[in-house]
C-alpha cells in the first residue's frame, strides 16, 4: 500500500513539472513573430510522439507472432 501513495505522489509532482514546460513553450512561442521556431517545436513533438508508439507497435507485433506460433503448434499437436 506504501508503494502506492509512493508512486502515486512521484506521478503526481512530475506531472506538475510537465504542466510547467508546456506553459513555458506556449509563452516562448507566442511571443515570438518567427513562426520557423514554433515549426521546430511542433516537428519535435511529433517526433517524441512517434517513438512510444513505434515500440508499442513492435512489442505488439512480436507479441502476436509469437502467440500465432504457439496456436500453430498446438492444432497441430491435436490433429496428430
């Protein structure tokens, strides 16, 4: 139960911390009249987005062949 409230209160103060950082990039960019820079940013984010979801893609991918292959052996296990 411990490391609940332990966990749960670190999640909490770090997600505190990023609430910080998106109202500092949003101050930065709007105030700014270059609009290239807010394009760098916006390209960023999209590329740290795209990782998480790239692994979980190929987790999910690995996952499934290796299920597939293991009901393979299995129906052919009990037709024989």
């Amino acid at each position: 139960m411990k490391q609940k409230i332990v966990l749960f209160i670190i999640s909490f103060l770090l997600f505190l911390e990023m609430g910080a950082q998106c109202a500092m990039c949003r101050a930065v960019l709007e105030s700014g009249e270059d609009q290239s820079a807010a394009e760098g940013i916006n390209d960023g984010i999209m590329f740290l987005m795209a990782i998480p979801y790239i692994l979980v893609a190929v987790v999910g991918f690995y996952v499934y062949r290796t299920y597939g292959k293991n009901q393979k052996s299995k129906n052919t296990d009990i037709n024989l």
